[in-house]
C-alpha cells in the first residue's frame, strides 16, 4: 500500500469506469470493498500527514522537583499533561491515538525518587529482554544540564521500535523517556524522542539540597546528641473527627552509649480500631549512631486481612533492602539519598527546621512498611485559621509529594514539643500526647496487653 503510486490508483479506478477489465460484471460487494481500499489509503495519507508535524505542549512541571517536560500534544497526539503518581515516581505520557481503542504510538517520562543502582548499560539490556527485543544503536545526548544515555530497541517483526534514554539527577533521582511505535516508522520515534529531550528543563532542587544538609548534619552530631541514656518516649491518643479515641501510639528511643555498633534503639506500637475491627503494628528498631546502617522488623496484625511483616536492612554500601512477606514475598532494594531519614528520627529533623534559616526543605522519609515518600517540611506562621491554641508556639506542614494530597500539622509547645498532630488522609484525625494511665482508661481492653516500655527495645 505504501508503494502505490496515485497515477497508478486513478488509473486503476478508471479502468473500472469505463469498462474496461469486465467492470460491468463487478457485483455491489466487490465494488464495495473497492471504496474501502480507496478510503483506506486516504485514511493512511491523512495519518500519515498527521504524524509528520510533531507539536510539543508547554513545558509540565512536576512541582518541586525542578524538572518540566514538553510532550506531543495534537495532531492526533493525546496527553491528560499531567504527571501521575505510580509507586516510585511520577509519570508523564502521551499517545498517538487512530481510535478510542488502539494507539500506535507513545511517549512516556518517568520521574523516580530513587535510585536502583544499575547502570545505563544493564538498563537497557534489561528493557530489551522485557520486550524481547534487540539493542542496535547507543549513545548519548545533551539536555543541559544533563546527559541522556540512550539506546534503540527494534523487533522488527513486530515492527515495534524504542528509545529508551535515562539520566541520573542530583540526590539520587533518575529520569527515563521512552519513546516507541508498532508501525516501523522508526523516523517518526528519533523524531519526537529528539524532541522531548531537547524540552527538558532541569533548574536543580534547591529544597531537597536542604533537607541533605540537614539529614548530613543529624549524621555528623550522632543521633546519642539528641537522646540520652533515659531514652525518649512519647504517647499519642488518636481521635476522629468526632473526637472519639480509635487508637494510640507508643514510642521509645535509646542511645546506648557503650555500644560500639548498633547502639541506638528504638521501639513502636500503633493500635487503631473502627468498629468491630482492628489493626496493630509493632516495631523494633536498631542503628549505628550515623543511621549509615540500620535494621528495621515491623509486623502488622489486621482483624480482616490477617497478619504481614516487613524487613528493613540498610548496609553499608548505601543499599537499602526491604522484604515483605503476607499474602506474597515482595523484595526490593534501593540506594538512598542523601536525604533519606528514617521517620523515628523525625523529630531531630523538627528541631533542626524550628532552629535553622529554611523556611521549607525536603526529606525523604523512610517509613516502617518500606515505603519512602519525599515531604515537604515548612514553618508555618501560628494563626487562628490552623486551630492553635494558647500553648502553640510552633507549627510544622508535613506534605507528602507521592500525589495523595495527604499532609499532617505539628503543634509544638515552647520547649519544641510536639504535642498535638493533625493528620489529614482519606479522613482527618488528630493525635494528642497522652500518658500511658491515659491510654489504659481510654482502651482497658488493652491494659493487660500494653507492652512495659522499658522492655520494648530489649
């Protein structure tokens, strides 16, 4: 169809028309399928003129990272222009679309907060053998200011063809572009693949540089700084929006100072009820005073979905490896920023942000099920209108960039106490500090059960 020339169609055609070829005895459905052949190679030189001219949206920022990309958009390009959360990152796509149903083309971005170690190289070999392809070009491209290592994927008898480029970026991100087509027009892939890298714009992440300065002082100090040999405890009270107590938090952390390795130790429980059902999440802790090496149990007993646990192991290469077992075995493993801190540090970070010059910094925070997510941490100025009170001296906004909009508020006293906690998720709840006598007169049913928190950590 390609190689048909428009001279030879209309000539073809013509022949028909006047006769010739015994196209008097031509039945209604063989000239049909005629019309059908005609308008199809008018449909594939519309398409084909269609995808010729690529024209790129505006640049789409993904807030607070500093990076923004163009993506083909019209001329049968379809893009939502919006980056979309997805485990571990953000992604950004688009899709050259015949129908509701097919698209023979794509151009995806994907943001990731953190590094899985492997090279470009066995990035792209990894690609190829997903797809059951075969690398036959490799290079490299400037998008000041970074550099895209880049490889072309091709099956040819699927007539599919990918660039795949990635690119480290500071703190341990990584961006990846992949841009394929299943119609052989490999041209059209260098194309728009040329393009979007071309449009990057990276300005660098000025808060996550904060939030590294700060982890990488907490390092410097030693967490035995901050917590002495009587170790730490704080209690929390949950409440509902009805002010109905559905639960509590018991936390201790110790610095054993004749230790030599692994002297800090931290424990946690999390009890919360709704109704007939239940879930609890103990948690025991240990680390090097410079949390350069850590392990980390967490088991998690739910009254509906039973019982699961997570294993946390950080050596010390920097890799991070985390192990759940429940329903399936799940195991990953990531090299950390450095701005990564584990959440039972949180609150040095808190005090490091109340006694410094930053208004906001970002940390990733590594939390008990695995989980890292980067959040935005900002001062916020005590007013009426975030429900303080008379013994409010300090307000913290904890906002975590993973695109659930979820954020907490942190009341602090004027000893830099955290004593009240708003969390905002699915629904809202608010945690006050409370005692242990406390806990026990809100939930005598666990009284009996509740854990000595002097033995928690041993």
């Amino acid at each position: 169809m390609v190689g048909l020339k428009r001279g030879h169609l209309y000539d073809t055609i013509a022949k028909y028309m006047d006769g010739t070829h015994e196209a008097k005895i031509l039945k209604a459905d063989k000239i049909a399928l005629l019309g059908i052949f005609i308008l199809a190679l008018l449909i594939a030189r519309f398409v084909v003129g269609l995808r010729s001219t690529i024209v790129l949206s505006e640049p789409i920022e993904l807030p607070h990272t500093g990076l923004a990309i163009s993506v083909p958009a019209g001329n049968g390009w379809q893009s939502k222009r919006l980056w979309v959360y997805e485990e571990d990152g953000f992604n950004l796509d688009s899709y050259f679309v015949l129908n509701q149903d097919m698209s023979t083309a794509q151009a995806s971005c994907r943001y990731r907060f953190f590094d899985d170690g492997f090279s470009p190289e066995e990035l792209f070999k990894q690609r190829s053998m997903k797809l059951y392809g075969s690398i036959v070009n490799k290079g490299k491209m400037k998008a000041d200011p970074l550099v895209i290592d880049w490889a072309h994927i091709q099956i040819p008898e699927k007539l599919l063809n990918v660039l795949l480029g990635t690119a480290k970026l500071p703190n341990n991100r990584r961006l990846d572009i992949e841009v394929s087509d299943y119609t052989g027009n490999f041209k059209l892939v260098e194309e728009v693949f040329n393009r979007v890298v071309q449009g990057v714009k990276f300005d660098g992440n000025r808060l996550l540089q904060a939030g590294s300065e700060i982890v990488i002082g907490l390092k410097n100090k030693g967490i035995s700084d901050f917590v002495d040999s009587q170790g730490r405890k704080t209690f929390f009270l949950i409440r509902n929006s009805l002010e109905q107590a559905i639960g509590f938090t018991m936390d201790v952390l110790v610095s054993y100072r004749f230790y030599e390795k692994f002297n800090i130790r931290g424990a946690g429980l999390v009890y919360t009820t709704q109704e007939q059902d239940y879930q609890e999440r103990a948690s025991s802790f240990r680390s090097d005073n410079r949390f350069d090496e850590f392990a980390w149990k967490s088991e998690v007993h739910n009254s509906v979905l039973g019982r699961s646990s997570t294993e946390i192991i950080l050596d010390d290469t920097g890799l991070m490896t985390v192990k759940k077992t429940g329903e399936e075995y799940v195991e990953k493993s990531y090299y950390l920023s450095a701005a990564a801190i584990p959440e039972i540090f949180l609150e040095e970070v808190f005090l490091q942000v109340l006694d410094g010059s930053e208004k906001e910094i970002i940390i990733d925070m590594i939390e008990a099920n695995g989980k890292i997510t980067p959040t935005l941490v900002s001062k916020i100025e005590v007013k009426d209108d975030y429900a303080s009170d008379d013994d409010t001296d300090y307000i913290l906004k904890l906002e975590f960039l993973d695109g659930r909009g979820f954020y907490r508020l942190l009341y602090f006293d004027d000893q830099k106490r955290s004593y009240r906690i708003l969390v905002r998720q699915e629904r809202v709840y608010v945690l006050t500090s409370a005692t242990i006598e406390g806990i026990k007169r809100e939930f005598p049913e666990q009284a009996d059960d509740l854990p000595d928190t002097n033995k928690m950590i041993r």
